[in-house]
C-alpha cells in the first residue's frame, strides 16, 4: 500500500507538547498538551494514524483499557499495525462519512477483528462497508467504555457525521483546521448551520481533530483572505515548522478555529469585503460562506 508523504511511524497526540495561540492575543507560545479529558476522571488517549497520502485515522482509547475505537479506519495497513502497536482490540468503527479515504479501511479491520461495530449515519446505509449502527443527530452511544455523541454536520456529504467525546470532536472532511471540505452533496447553507450552529455549540476548548492534514495550505488562503489577521499568520508559522519537522498540526481547537478560519468568520468585516464583489443582494453569513468557498475552490 502506498503510504505517500508519511512516515513509518504514527503519531502520539497527548506525548509531547503543542505551540498552541493563546486565546484573543494571537502570539505563539507553547503549552503542555493537557491529557484528553483529565475532568472527566480517567480522559481517553488519542492517537492519530497518518494514512494515504494525507488522511488520519485516530484511535481512542481509555488508559489502561486495551478496547479501542477506531474513528476512520482510512486503510487497514497503517491502522491494523498502530492497534498492535499499542496492544489494542477495536471495538468499534465511527465513520464521519462515506468517502473512501474515510471507509476504505473498515473490511480489513473486520477480517482481522470479526464483530467490530460499524457506526456512520442512518442514510449512509450501503455505503459504509460493514455499516451496523445507522445514526440520528444526536445520538448517544458507548464504545470501548466510552460514551460518544454523533452530531449530524451536512455539506461535504449528505450524511456526514461529527462525534463528540470528551471534550474533542473529530469532524471528518466538514470542519479541517483552517478550513472545510467541498461541497460535494450539500449546500453552503447547510455547510454554514453544520460549522457554526452545530460544531459552534460546543466550548472553545473542544479540541477538533479532522480528517486531513490541510492546515498549511487552508492558513495560506485564509491569509489571502484576511492579511492582518496576526493569528492567522502566527499559526500558519508555526504550522509550517510542525510540518517541516514531520508533525502532524492536529488538534486544533474551537477556539483556533474562531480565530482563523474563514468558514467561521463569514460575519467577519474583513472577509466580507474580500468576498463583495461577488455577493449580489444576498448578503447573508450563509452567501458570504459561499463566496469563500468558490473562492477556496479555485485557490
Ligand atoms: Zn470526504
Ligand atoms: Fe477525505
């Protein structure tokens, strides 16, 4: 299996120490990354597995459990042999959504572990391979010892699905640091309610990690968009140097996301004008939304 831009080796989330913004001054400094869910008394490790050419798949799990989720199981190869790694069985599959560097992973996971449950969205039926729990909005359920919230974000696709757990939110193709995923089956409207109403419920402390390490090349447009944005330009610095290093960008969190992601900054003044002259009467933050979409389609 070709493994692309990756190296061999997966990524411990929670080991080593992030350079994270610090909330409203937008200057760098580094903090120690917290333990996932240290309030909720015992918290969840997550692990992100690099797959394909810039996919992750994240496997959660309780310290000490060796029973884990696996939240996109992208490819087998790389995910199979971080579960062994770490001396973990999988007890569960949670797809944010359809697309094959999403799901192409799950029929070998299940060869290797038969009855793992397989969870995606209820009209996502016959289009996840091994697909046995259809979601609502909403809906709660446990895993591994873990309870998880699914929350229904359409506008990459029809059925996309963000699962909440323990203070992180793993968002699929919707919300990317720094950016979202085209609009393949939904709509701007649709993609503005799911990024802002939706995932714009949760605390600005949720940490959000995405299906893509895109983050480098949506800060580079979202500066296009907003030059005097020092938060943008201090996070596009130093994800440029995680990169550079061979580290992953992920987490971000809400509040990051607040303070550079145009697609949650449609109602900011700076971006509006950038997008003006292609808005006719509809000015709405939904309009705005898809302006800077079709802008970030031809970027
Ligand atoms: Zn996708
Ligand atoms: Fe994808």
């Amino acid at each position: 299996m070709p493994r692309g831009g990756w190296g061999r080796q997966g990524f411990r989330a929670f080991s080593e120490g992030f350079v994270r913004l610090s909330a409203g001054c937008g200057v760098a400094k580094v903090l120690r990354a917290e333990g996932a869910g240290r309030a909720y008394g015992g918290g969840v490790e997550v692990h992100l597995v690099p797959c394909l050419k810039d996919n992750y798949a994240y496997l959660l799990h309780r310290p000490g459990s060796s029973e884990a989720i696996v939240v996109d199981a992208s490819e087998d190869a790389p995910v199979l042999a971080e579960l062994e790694r770490l001396g973990l069985t999988p007890k569960a599959i949670l797809a944010t959504h359809h697309h094959v560097d999403h799901v192409g992973g799950n029929e070998g996971v299940l060869a290797r572990y038969p009855g793992v449950k397989v969870f995606g969205y209820r009209t996502d039926r016959g289009r996840i391979p091994g697909q046995t729990d259809f979601l609502e909005d909403a809906q709660e359920f446990d895993a591994a010892g873990i309870s998880v919230k699914a929350l229904h974000i359409p506008g990459h696709t029809l059925g996309a699905v963000a699962y909440v757990a323990e203070g992180a939110a793993f968002t699929g193709d919707t919300l990317f640091a720094a950016g979202c995923g085209r609009l393949f089956e939904g709509t701007a409207a649709q993609m503005y309610e799911s990024l802002n109403i939706k995932l714009g419920a949760l605390p600005d402390d949720t940490r959000i990690y995405c299906g893509h390490e895109y983050t480098v090349s949506n800060l580079r447009f979202a500066e296009s968009l907003e030059p005097n944005n020092p938060a943008i330009a201090t996070k596009l610095a130093w994800a440029q140097a995680a990169r550079d290093k061979g580290e992953p960008t992920l987490p971000s969190t809400l509040r990051e996301e607040r303070m550079t992601n145009p697609f949650l900054r449609v109602a900011e003044k700076d971006v509006v004008a950038k997008v003006n002259e292609r808005l006719a009467q509809d000015r709405s933050p939904q309009a705005v939304l898809a302006a800077v979409r079709a802008m970030k389609d031809a970027f």
